[in-house]
C-alpha cells in the first residue's frame, strides 16, 4: 500500500442529519389517529434506534435487511404486524415491506351473469362478489 504511507491524521469528519423539531408531534398525532408508523431506514440499528428514541417512538420490533433476505414473503408478512423499525434496508426490501403491508386486493374475474358472479365468489378468496 504504497500510497498510504506518510499520511497525516487530519481529524474526524461527522454527517449529522437531525430529524425535523416537528417530526415527533407529527408521529404522536398519528399515532393518536390510531395509525401505525413503520420506519424503513438505510442507517443501522444503532443510529435508528437512536433517532426513534429522540421522537419518542417506541420500538416494537426490529428486523435488518440481512434477516429480511433469509425470509420468505410468508415469514416476511408474519413479522410485519409486530415490527416497526427496519433497519440497513436495500430499496428492493423496502418495496418487499411495503407490498407486504398492504392489505390483499379483491380480485376482478370478468363475468356478465349474476348467478356466474356467485358461484365464482364462492370460489375466491378475498369473499367479495367479484366481477
């Protein structure tokens, strides 16, 4: 390593990102609606964690991107009700616990009779009369 020789130590640079002096009544204002926050972050846990602790979030659960790639979208879903604090995410497993979040959307068979309309909501899922 040749052009690391005779270097001189310089000193320390440091990135600090404060939240917004507002984000902590708006997180308790919807949590008074009854909304659950999910924070989907790229940081680590520490540095997360930390900023949570500063809005007064509480933590219910924390999942890293590493433990999210060993999970299957099943295994994913099962852990998303109870975990609001996702840290070290990749933006493909971000869109993974976004997709997972949502609730199932009906589904849209075509079908011109009502008796048809029936018998296929019988067989479907989601118990809507479907079309």
């Amino acid at each position: 390593m040749e052009d690391e020789r005779d270097l001189v130590f310089a000193g320390f640079i440091v990135f600090f990102d404060p939240p917004k002096e507002s984000a902590g009544a708006a997180i308790a204002a919807l949590g008074a609606e009854s909304v659950d926050v999910k924070i989907l972050s790229g940081d680590n846990e520490r540095v997360t964690q930390h900023v949570c602790g500063e809005l007064g979030i509480p933590i219910t659960g924390v999942l890293t991107g590493t433990e999210i790639e060993a999970l299957s979208d099943e295994a994913l879903a099962a852990r998303l009700q109870e975990t609001n604090l996702f840290c070290r995410v990749t933006p493909a497993q971000k869109k993974r616990i976004i997709l997972g979040l949502r609730p199932p959307r009906p589904c849209r068979r075509l079908s011109r009779r009502r008796d048809q309309r029936r018998a296929i909501a019988a067989l479907c899922r989601c118990g809507n009369l479907c079309r």
